[in-house]
C-alpha cells in the first residue's frame, strides 16, 4: 500500500484540493473560489491554506491514515514539470507566469511536490485508471468551452521542452483564412471544434440544450460539423504521435455516442490505414480527474526518488 498523496488543482474560477488514496478515490475534498483577480502571490496563499484544511480535516476523519507523502498539483498554464515553474499563464491567473509553484509547495508542506497542467493531469489519470487503463500509447483529448488534452507515452506525461507539448487546441487545421483565435493565431482546432462554437453556431443557450437536442436523434448540424473537424485534428496528430487508443473527453461527453461515431468516421477519411483501427474512447473518469491525475504524477515522482 502506498502513502496517501495532498492533492490540490487550480483552475480559473475555483481551487479544489482532497487526499488521494491508495485505491485512487478522492477524500476530505474542499473548494474555494479562485478570486484570480488578486494576484498570482494571493491565488498561492489561498492554495496553501485550502491544503492544510484539507489535511487537518483528514487527519479528523481518518485518524488512522498516513500522513501524505507527496503533493501533486494540476495547474492551468503551461507547467515546466522538470523545474515545477509556470513558464505562461493567460490572463485568466495574472500574475501566475513566474511563479516556482513545486518549490513554494514543497516549502509550504514540506513534502515533495510535482506540478503539471491541468489538462494533461486529467490525460494522464484517463491513461492511466481510466479509459486508457491497459494502453501504452494514449492521446487525450478534452473538448469543452476550449480544448485541451495530454499526450502520454509509455504511462508517462510527454510535456514537452518547458512544457510547452500538448496544446491541441491549437493545432491549425485551417491555414487560409482560418477562425480567428484567442492565441493570437488563426484556423486552430479549438476555433472549429470547442463547445462554446457549437452552442454559438446551434442557437442552443447551452451546451447542456443542445446535447439534449442531439442525443434525441433531431439533426444539429453545428454538432456534426465539430465532430467533422475534430476528426480531421485528431487524424494530423495521430500520423505524428502513433497513439495507440485516443480519449474524448470534457463536456462534448453529453453528446454521446452519434458525435464518437461521426468524429471516428472523419479520423478514418483523414487517415492512412495503419491508424484506422485506432479506438476512439469515451472519456470514463468524473469531475476529480485532474486532482487523481496530479496525485499520479507525485507518485510516480516519489517512485523516481526511491529508485
Ligand atoms: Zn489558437
């Protein structure tokens, strides 16, 4: 059996934190708003004191249970893993770039402490306990009001130089006279295939609505068309990282089963043989995702540590 892990999650709008168990199930979870718009440094403080409620309140409910070993974080920005440093974060967290996030933590906790992006957090919990489970090679993607996802390879997070790997979204899949994107750039993924895009283009005011709609078989072309393209997206990726089963996951899961099989049949049209029999999987793990997700990463970091 192995040492519980502190495991904490910083998105936009709310903090989330809980200790992860040694069967991978999240307990003494606590949330906290964000507040995004007081600064990198109070985020951070915020942060730290919401983890030590949260070992407080474990150590209450759960006198028997080992204190943590580590401290695993899913951070939105682009993470450098190796030196545990937000190398960018948009304005969504000012104030965020900068900041030596594994270092303050491990400071804070004094426990080891490994940090990653939230999307590839939840990438690597799919891959590894979820619908990836039993694959080595698995693409993650996370297809919601953005797009997002986490490449791992071997069982292990590819992140890139500074982090700076698995930005699907942003993979350009119309070079002339592309959408216009919040990158800056124009013709990426996201600008196609986001549900924000299909909510705007269906006249649904929801997500939620339009998921309604189109899981009871009435016709939402702005459904099918994303589903089209994110076919085409996945198609580019897979002839340069030969996955060997791609995820679907984030909101589009209320699409069901009828969008899966419109963007598998678009993969198929926008790939070579070899890759058509690639499996295309629902995504199977819930809202804590990216709190397992940073809790396998301090593992695997302890793990590095012993060996
Ligand atoms: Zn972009």
């Amino acid at each position: 059996m192995s040492e519980p892990i502190l495991v904490l999650d910083v998105g936009g709008t709310k903090l989330a934190a809980g200790i992860l168990l040694d069967d991978n199930t999240v307990v003494s979870r606590a949330e906290t708003p964000t507040l995004a718009e007081e600064g990198g440094e109070a985020v951070l403080a915020r942060l730290v004191a919401l983890g030590r409620r949260v070992l407080m309140q474990a150590a209450h409910e759960w006198p028997a249970l080992p204190t943590p070993a580590a401290v695993g974080l899913a951070s939105a920005g682009y993470i450098d893993q190796a030196h545990g440093v937000v190398r960018f974060a948009t304005d969504n967290l000012p104030g965020w770039t900068g900041l030596p996030l594994a270092a303050r933590l491990e400071a804070a906790f004094a426990l080891p402490a490994a940090v990653a992006n939230d999307a590839a957090c939840f990438a690597l919990a799919e891959a590894a306990v979820g619908a990836g489970r039993g694959y080595r090679h698995v693409l993650v993607v996370a297809v919601g009001t953005g797009v997002g996802g986490g490449i791992v390879i071997d069982g292990a997070l590819y992140s890139g130089w500074e982090g700076r790997a698995g930005a699907i979204g942003h993979l350009c899949v119309e070079p002339v006279n592309g959408r216009p994107c919040t990158c800056g750039l124009g013709g990426c993924l996201e600008t196609y295939t986001a549900t924000r895009v299909m909510v705007a283009e269906s006249g649904y005011p929801s997500i939620q609505a339009l998921a309604e709609s189109y899981t009871a078989g009435n016709e939402e072309p702005a459904v099918d068309e994303a589903a089209i393209w994110l076919g085409r997206g996945l198609a580019a990726l897979a002839h340069v990282l030969g996955p060997e089963a791609i995820v679907i996951g984030g909101s589009v899961g209320l699409l069901g089963e009828r969008y899966l099989q419109i963007t598998h049949q678009s993969f198929q049209e926008h790939t070579m043989p070899l890759h058509q029999m690639t499996p295309l999987l629902p995504a199977a793990l819930g809202a804590d995702s990216g709190l397992l997700g940073a809790g396998i990463l301090a593992r695997s970091l302890l793990q590095k540590e012993d060996s």
